[in-house]
C-alpha cells in the first residue's frame, strides 16, 4: 500500500490527471493523513514560521515606541532597553522576528545585572504586521500560527471537504447533500490529503535551503496556487464539471480554511473530551459505516472490472471501464477501452454510442456520424432514442441544417419534453430560416426546463440559452 500511494503521490507532478483517477480508485486516506501531517511539521518549520515570526507575531518595544512620540533622542532610547530595532524599508524586509527580539532583551538584561547595573525592564508586546499586497485584510483570511500544522487536516476533514460538497450540490445536479457525502467523501478526502502533499512537499524541501520572509510567502503562495489547481482536477472527475467550474469551487471552499485556526484554537481543549468523542461517535457512528462502505464499494468495483478484463471475451467489462473514464473526462482511456468492447463485440451497441457522445465532444464530427450510424442500424430507439438527439446535434455542428431538423424532429416526436433536444430543434428551425417555428421551440424548451425536478439542475442551461435566443430574436 504505501509504495502504490507514493507513486500515485509522485504521480501529481508529471501526470495529475491519471493520477487523480488512481486516488480515487486505489489511495488510502490513512497514508495521505499521515503525510499531510509530517509534511505540515516541515512546511511550519521552513516556510509559516518565517512568515509568523516576521508579520503575524512581531516584536515591539512600548518604551522605545513612546519615547519616539515624544521626540527622544536615540541615546534616551537605548538607555532604557538598550534593544536595536530594525525597521523594514519595504514591505518585504520586516523587523527581526519575536523570537529574536525577546531572546536580544532577556541577554541585555542579564549582562546589566552582571554589570550590577540596575534598569527597569522594557515594556513590550507582539503585534501582526499588514501582508504584501493584500495590507491588514488578509488575516481575515489566513494565519501561520505553529498549530496550523495540525489544524490543516482537522480543517479538510471538518470544514473544506463538507463545504466543496455543498458548493458541488449546490451548483450541479450531482443528488442530494446526503447521497453525495455518502458516495463522495471518501474520494474526495483522499484527493485532498495528496493533493496537499504534493502541493507542499517541494516548498517544504525548498524551504530548508530558502530562506527570509519574503521567500517563504512565495512559497507559501504558490503552494497554495497548486493545491487549488489539483483540487479543481479532483472536483473535475468526481462531479463531471468542467475544469473552470472546478477551479471557482476549490477557490470558493478555500474560503473554510480561514476559520479552521480560529475554530481549532477555540475549541481544542475541548474537542478531545472523552466525553464528547464518545457522543459524537455514537452521533455519526452510522454516517461514517456509509462513507467507508462506499468507499471500498467504488474501489472494488473498479478492481473487479479490471480483473474481468482478462477475459478476452468480457465486452462489457472494458465498457463499463470505458464509463468510468468518460465520466473522469478521461477520454484517451475512455476511447481505447470503449474501442476494445466493439473489438471483442461488434454489436455492443453502448460502446458505439459513447465512442460517438465523445467523438462529438471532441469535434470529430464525421467518426461521431459513423458511429451514430451504427448504433442506428442496430437499434433506432437506443437509449430512449437520445441517438437521435446526438445525431441532430452533430450535424448542427457540422452546418448541415437540413439533415439535422429532420434528426431532431424525429427525437422531438419521441420525447416532446426534452429541454436539450427542443433547444438544438430550435436552433436548426432558426437556421433554416423557420423563425415562427424557431420561436415555439425555445418557448418549449422553457416550459420543460419548469417542469423538471429540481434535482436535474443541469437542465437549466438549456432554458437560460433559449432565452437569450428569444431575446435576440
């Protein structure tokens, strides 16, 4: 297990994609958990520290700031403390860390005493100095105290992972918050974890020959700019959305991790009562029972459609692979095991059905209209005679307006309420010159979007398209 994980984790950095597919089917979360806290120790101590030390915890003299107030000399200063304090020229060469300035006034100290000479001791405190870019904002949003190093899994696990559900249900037809976190927290935990990891492993290791304040945000921000873009890839294969939509929901979740130091600082001395373990595991005993049934269920079938294709004659084995990847958007994978089933079986209707569906996607419209054409001569009424509707859609995007009105009149008798297939109908009408047709069209396609269930929510696109053609219209 732990080599198969580490070159998944490798993987990341040459091949994210297969990679991710391979977390999903084969990582385990014990080993991503147990990375991400070793990697979180090293990335605190070489990169957050420097950043803590010279913006968040900054020593400050009270004495000698008020003494400056008043207009002092430098030598009345030092009299007092006798403590040098660097100001920074710029924003990215800060005062000497808190650490430093507080080890600096306790040997000062202790050498007067030595000296038998009797000062008063400095008065100070520890302020947050504002961040490059972004001034006194951005600890709204981010902190690099020692204890992130922990709070970080806490956070993916409590609050980041929940909260990419939520924003995937609520911005996709992907089922209901219950189901989905049911069937995807799992996965996507794990994705996240060795997401993580990858994102901070070479910053961590950089940050041990790199050093400074100004290096360490650096590295800091870049980290944070890789892990959002794995996210977006591992948001991409789970949910199906498209790889811009992953990106605005790996932003939007990142949003969580500004309250897990806050959260985690709070309520530390009491989230481990035994007591509250205790009733929060009777809690959700039965919800995580479901999580890691899922799990292992989603990672077995995966292993048992791999062990089917050893049979040379297994068709639906390597199409039910071929599912698996088209549904990751891996569609090189996809294509090859969808080709492999109409090897072993010419008649597998499915796979040429699919192999047109991403031969469409892809703009290879003559080998999409070849493959709708045998799915056709096989079986006109395929999959509820959606066949009919990619055939219509092919030749739209090919600009043969002719031969897709009659395509897609012929889906449109057969299922009349089909808000994609009404809107492509329009579309062809539209271009053919059928304006008052074109016009009826939309307007149907916008009544059936109304009377979807709410959970077909991608429908929806379908209705806001024909409104903008009624519109120009």
């Amino acid at each position: 297990m732990v080599w198969e994980n580490t070159k998944l984790l490798l993987r990341l950095f040459y091949r994210p994609v297969a990679a991710m597919s391979g977390i999903i089917d084969q990582g385990h979360w014990l080993y991503a958990a147990i990375l991400v806290a070793v990697l979180g120790m090293i990335f605190q101590a070489t990169v957050s520290t420097h950043i803590y030390d010279s913006y968040e915890f900054v020593y400050r003299n009270i004495d000698q700031a008020e003494a400056q107030k008043k207009d002092e000399s430098p030598a009345e200063v030092e009299s007092v403390a006798e403590v040098e304090v660097t100001r920074p020229t710029s924003p990215f060469q800060p005062e000497a860390s808190a650490s430093q300035q507080a080890l600096r006034v306790r040997q000062q100290m202790q050498q007067a005493q030595e000296l038998g000479v009797n000062i008063p001791p400095p008065r100070f405190n520890f302020e947050r100095h504002p961040l490059p870019l972004v001034g006194k904002y951005g600890w709204w949003f981010v902190s690099f105290e020692p204890t992130n190093f922990f709070s970080s899994l806490i956070g993916m696990a409590v609050l980041y992972i929940p909260c990419l559900i939520l924003l995937a249900v609520m911005t996709g037809s992907v089922g209901s918050f219950s189901v989905v976190i049911r069937r995807d927290y799992g996965p996507l935990l794990t994705c996240a974890l060795m997401a993580w990891a990858a994102a901070h492993l070479p910053f961590a290791l950089a940050g041990l020959a790199f050093h400074g304040a100004r290096t360490a945000l650096i590295f800091w921000m870049l980290s944070a700019i890789y892990f959002g873009l794995l996210m977006a890839l591992a948001l991409r294969m789970l949910f199906a959305i498209d790889l811009k939509k992953g990106l605005l929901l790996a932003g939007l979740g990142a949003l969580s991790f500004s309250v897990q130091a806050r959260l985690f600082g709070v309520v530390s001395p009491y989230m481990f009562s035994p007591f509250l373990l205790y009733y929060a595991f009777n809690m959700f005993r039965g919800d995580l029972g479901d999580i890691g049934f899922s799990w292992r269920q989603r990672q077995g079938f995966r292993r048992s459609m791999e062990a089917a294709t050893i049979n040379p004659r297994d068709a639906s084995a390597h199409y039910q692979l071929g599912l698996v990847f088209q549904y990751r958007r891996q569609y090189a994978e996809a294509i090859a095991r969808f080709e492999q089933a109409v090897k072993v079986d010419h008649e597998e209707t499915d796979a040429h059905f699919q192999l047109g569906k991403i031969a469409l996607e892809q703009g290879r419209l003559q080998d999409a209209i070849n493959h709708f054409g045998v799915v056709l001569s096989q079986d006109d009424k395929h999959a509820r005679s959606e066949v009919w509707r990619e055939v219509g859609a092919t030749y739209l995007a090919a600009s043969m307006f002719a031969e897709a009105k009659d395509a897609l009149a012929t889906f449109i008798e057969r299922r009349c309420y089909d808000p994609e297939g009404l809107f492509y109908y329009g579309k062809a009408l539209e271009r053919l010159g059928d304006r008052e047709g074109a016009r009826e069209a939309f307007l149907r396609c916008v009544e059936a979007v109304k009377t979807m269930p709410h959970y077909r929510h991608g429908d929806r696109k379908w209705q806001k398209l024909a409104r903008e053609r009624l519109a120009a219209a």
